[in-house]
C-alpha cells in the first residue's frame, strides 16, 4: 500500500506504520483504516496481525516512518503500549505520532497519553477525522519549510 511524492508540493507522502500488536486476531478495522489513509494520499506499511512492540518500532524505524497506528482490541493495550511508547524512546522516535485504535477504556486513556500515545481513536472514528489528526500533527522532517526556518 502506499503513494509516492505530492507532485505539487514535492514533499513525500506522510509515511505510516500500521500494526497489530499481541494476539489480537481481528484485523477489519486495521484494513479499513489503512486503506482509508491511502485514499487520502499517505503511505501506508501494514504489519500484519500478532506483532510484537519490538516487530512494529523496528518497522517504523526502517520505514522512516512519521506514524505509528496502532489497532488493538485484544484488552492487553496498557502494557503493549508501555512497552512500545518505552522502545519508540530507545530507537530515538520521538518525533513519530503514536495513534492508538480500538476499544479503549476511559480509565486508560490517561496513563496511554502519559506513556507517549499521542491520540486514541475508538470504533465509531470517521477516517476524515484521522486524516486530519494526522495532517495537523504530523512531525516536519527535513527539507520542510517549517523545520528549516525562513529563507
């Protein structure tokens, strides 16, 4: 899945990683969104289903990535997220947005956001409103106006 360079403004497409971590099976929702952000002109790197923290940050750091997506339904999101928020640090991607997907607890929502999760989306989100999250909040890389400063 993916697209190349934005023709008009010569910068590459926003480069997303999206997993499923543990032994969380249910992968619809996963595609759905995937194949919603490639709609909307973003590269998209799926993992596949059961894949460890470890698998999905050493993906997003060969892929350059500017997006991690996580989708979890499985119960277990508090320690894998832990434990990815805590390997995202070590590989020195603070710089990459951290989503989160799937049912979330409101009781878990606060200690996610401390870890590093930078949004959580539940069920019912329309692909816009990711899009847009995503657009918004997406880190500059270089070669980006913003990062370089004036001219």
């Amino acid at each position: 899945m993916g697209t190349g360079p934005d023709v008009l403004s010569g910068r590459q497409a926003v480069r997303i990683v999206v997993a499923k971590v543990g032994l969380d099976g249910h992968e619809v929702g996963a595609r759905v969104v995937a194949r919603g952000l490639v709609d909307a002109g973003m590269e998209v790197i799926y993992t596949g289903l059961r894949r460890t923290p470890e698998q999905v940050v050493a993906t997003a750091s060969q892929e350059d990535c500017d997006v991690i997506g996580i989708s979890i339904l499985s119960g277990a999101h508090v320690p894998l997220l832990r434990r990815v928020c805590a390997l995202m640090k070590e590989h020195g991607l603070d710089d990459v947005l951290l989503l989160v997907g799937g049912v979330i607890p409101d009781v878990d929502v606060q200690p996610l956001r401390e870890f590093g999760v930078d949004e959580i989306f539940h069920p019912a989100t329309k692909i816009d409103e990711i899009v847009r999250f995503i657009t918004a909040n997406v880190r500059s890389g270089p070669g980006d106006p913003e990062q370089d400063g004036p001219l």
